[in-house]
C-alpha cells in the first residue's frame, strides 16, 4: 500500500513520509524506537543488546516513517495493526495494559496504533503533523472508522506530569462512558501529589487532542517503559471535520 502522494510531501522542505518497506527499513525503525525509548526514556527492552527496540507485533504492523532529507534519518515512527493483522495476534497489544471489553463492538473497524517516537532534534511539531496526516490516510485508505492506542507519558518525574496531565484531560477530553477502557495495572494517582501549576501537554497527546481525540479512562502504569499509558481512541468522523485544517492546509 502506497500513501497518498500529496500526504506524503510536507511542508517543511526537511522531511518526507513512507511506510516502511522491508527488513532493512523496519530496523531503522526500530534503531529510532531504541534510541528514543531505550537510551532517552530509560526502558527496560528485551532487544537492547541488539540496539534496536522490537517485539512480536513488528512484523505484523505497517510502519510509517518520517526522514530528514539532509541526513536520511528517520527522525519520526508510528505503527499500525490494521483489523485483519489483529485477527491473526492473540490479542491487540494495548490488552497487555487494559480491559477493552466495552470497545469489542468496535474491533471490525479500528485500526490500533503504536510505539510513536519522534528524534529529539525534530519536536518542533512538524514530524507529528506529518505522522497524523500519514495515519489518517492509512485509515481511510482501510476503510475503518476509529483509531486506537496508547500515548505514554514519562514517569520520570515521579508522576507529576501524568497525574496533572490527567486531571487536565478528564476535564475535557474524557470519552463516553460506553468506550471507557480500565488498566490492568493502574497508575496510584492520589498517592501523586499534584503541583499546582498544570503541566504542558505533551506534543503526541496534543496531536491526539486536536484530532479530535478522546482519552478512555485513567491511565496504566507500566514499570518496564517507567511511563504512564493513556488510551486514547477516536472517530474518524471527528478527524473528518479537522483533517484539512490541521493537516492539509497548515
């Protein structure tokens, strides 16, 4: 499967946007996954001695791929378990972190993605853009109505920014009750003391936000990636009415 021409090409002269394609590619993938996870975020990964950052669902998933044109890096990643790829896991791989028993319903025609990294040197918000405006064509492109998955929030801090961040997001972005989600192993936020001052919002999460985006309930914690986990799930009716103006025409 090809991306549209036109979604592939941004406006920022820098960067270009493809799935990956091949062995060799998915390992620069993972390389970036590795750098960002492993050696920036301090994740605990079973493949950190071969430098990259992998698991049983790579093979299985289409990868999107940003590069800098200068260097030929890829400096942004997101991937994507499409209905029919899910058919053939033992479960989708936010399962291992959440009970997703309401959103059965959905399943025929969400699209799960994951494992979004952006490289340090390119947070600016044009990557993310451009991984959006890839998703989103991926999506259609399938023919599924809703996108899935977990934007991870570092623990590094003790919490703080999670719990804030929470407390900001189930304000005003908490989905209905019949697509709430509940974490295996939830994040203890009243035993986080919550500075007073709200924290920045990440740039993954704002994308998920300005899409259109709904968080499913409270996040998990997972000690491996030492991060908080948010499900975030959305109607590709809400990204419709966005798509132009946050994708196309910025």
């Amino acid at each position: 499967m090809q991306l549209n021409p036109q979604v592939a090409l941004s406006r920022d002269p820098r960067l270009t946007l493809r799935l990956a394609d091949g062995p060799k590619d998915l390992q620069r993938v993972q390389k970036l996954r590795f750098n960002v996870f492993g050696l920036e975020m301090g994740a605990q990964l079973a493949s950190a001695s071969q430098g990259i950052d992998c698991d049983e669902y790579d093979t299985l998933c289409d990868h999107l791929m940003v590069e800098d044109r200068a260097s030929g890096k890829v400096v942004g990643t997101y991937r994507m378990l499409s209905p029919s790829a899910a058919a053939r896991a033992p479960c989708l791989y936010s399962e291992h972190e959440f009970n997703l028993s309401r959103l059965a319903h959905l399943r025929p025609n969400l699209i799960e993605i994951g494992r979004s990294c952006v490289h340090k040197n390119f947070r600016s918000g044009a990557v993310i853009t451009l991984l959006w405006a890839g998703l989103a064509d991926y999506v259609h492109k399938h023919g599924c109505s809703y996108l899935a998955g977990c934007a991870s929030v570092s623990l590094a801090d003790g919490g703080h920014q999670a719990v804030s961040l929470y407390r900001q997001l189930e304000a005003s972005h908490l989905s209905p009750v019949d697509w709430r989600v509940f974490p295996l192993l939830p994040l203890p936020l009243e035993r986080i003391v919550d500075d007073a001052a709200p924290a920045p919002m990440p740039p993954l999460i704002k994308g998920y936000l300005r899409a259109g985006a709904y968080v499913c309930g409270e996040p998990a914690w997972d000690p491996d990636f030492n991060c908080a986990d948010f499900f975030m799930l959305m109607s590709m009716d809400r990204l419709n009415q966005r798509y132009n103006k946050h994708f196309i025409d910025r």
